[in-house]
C-alpha cells in the first residue's frame, strides 16, 4: 500500500477467523512498514517510517461490513 494516511486510514483485514487478526510484528526500513500478522500474511505500508497503532487494524468476516 502507498498511500497509507495514519490520521485518516485503517486496514481492514477480512478472516474466517477475525480474533486471529494480531500483529506478530512490525519491520521498519528505509522505506516503509512491514506489518506481520497471526493468519501469516503481511501487509506492507510504502512510505512510513515507524510501527502502526495496532488499533489502526480492523477483522471483519469476509462479505460483512464493520463500517458506515
């Protein structure tokens, strides 16, 4: 992701299982945020340059909607 704006996004992350949505960690470099999940994926965040607020990453059931 390149545009990601820490005061206006939030990552939404579609799981069968949406309490397994945590951050195992997070890798800073040069440039950008690497965010590695529980499910084992990874996320990464061109152009940021320190670890996101776990609480920017929201779980949601695939074909449900958490937002209005």
């Amino acid at each position: 992701m390149t545009d990601f704006d820490l005061s206006d996004d939030l990552l939404i992350v579609e799981s069968e299982t949406p309490d397994d949505v945590i951050i195992l960690g997070q890798t800073v470099t040069a440039s950008g945020v690497l965010v590695n999940l529980a499910t084992g994926g990874a996320i990464w965040l061109e152009g940021l340059g320190a670890p996101i607020n776990p609480a920017l990453i929201v779980a949601q059931m695939p074909g449900t909607s958490t937002l209005t």
